[in-house]
C-alpha cells in the first residue's frame, strides 16, 4: 500500500514567513520528528511556480529539508530526507534528524502521479505569497 501525501502551507505570521507542512497518512511529518514547537521550510523555498522547486521527485537522489526544532536549524540541525523516484514510485528515505530527536518517521512510498497532482496543487496556491 502507497502513502499519501498532502501539502499544507501555514500562512505568514509574526515571526515567520509561510512555511510549509507535509502531511503523511493523516500525520504531520515535521510535528512528529521534531516537536510541536518545530517549523517547516518557508514555502518559498520549497513550492517554486515554475514547478522545479527541490520536492520534485527525479532518478537523481536530493536531500530536501522538511522541518527543524523550536530553537532552529542552524543550532540543533534540520529534518531532512533524500526524494527520489523510481519508476512509478517517489521515495522518501534516508532521514536524517535534528540533535536529540528519536523519532525517525518510515521510510515513505508515494504513487508519483499523485505525488506530482499534490505538489502542482500546493505550488499554484499561491495566496501566502507577499508582493511588495
């Protein structure tokens, strides 16, 4: 049985751009690795309009950050994992999580036209994005 994805963009607040949250089978990836108090990727970074952002799932193995703890990246280390697709299938493997995190999620198996609907779906909803 495949995975299913769903990408959530959390609109811009005080402190934080639009970030970006990846719900797995009903479960959010980052929330589940790296706590409550942790935060995904601005969507800038990862939901690019042309569709060539780092999500996109080719032959070429790409490690892509998903998320990182309350107190950053940059102190403790980020959630990331290798996209890849293969065939029909997109994997997410190879985890890597922030310092003192346990909670290593499975390695992950998506149908990739699915994967690339929802990923197309998530970059054209473009409302968090701020003109200035």
């Amino acid at each position: 049985m495949l995975d299913q994805l769903e990408i959530r963009v959390i609109p811009p607040g005080h402190r934080f751009a639009a970030q970006v949250r990846f719900w797995v089978n009903g479960e959010d990836v980052v929330e589940a690795a790296v706590g409550a108090g942790g935060r995904g990727p601005y969507a800038v970074d990862v939901l690019f309009p042309d569709g060539c952002g780092p999500l996109h799932a080719t032959g070429e193995p790409r490690r892509v950050e998903l998320g990182e703890p309350e107190c950053t990246g940059d102190c403790c280390g980020f959630l990331s994992v290798v996209v890849q697709r293969s065939g029909d299938v997109v994997q997410w493997s190879d985890w890597e999580l922030p310092y003192m995190e346990t909670t290593r999620p499975l390695e992950l198996h998506f149908d990739a036209d699915e994967y690339e609907t929802e990923l197309a779906r998530a970059e054209a909803g473009r409302r968090w994005q701020v003109h200035t």
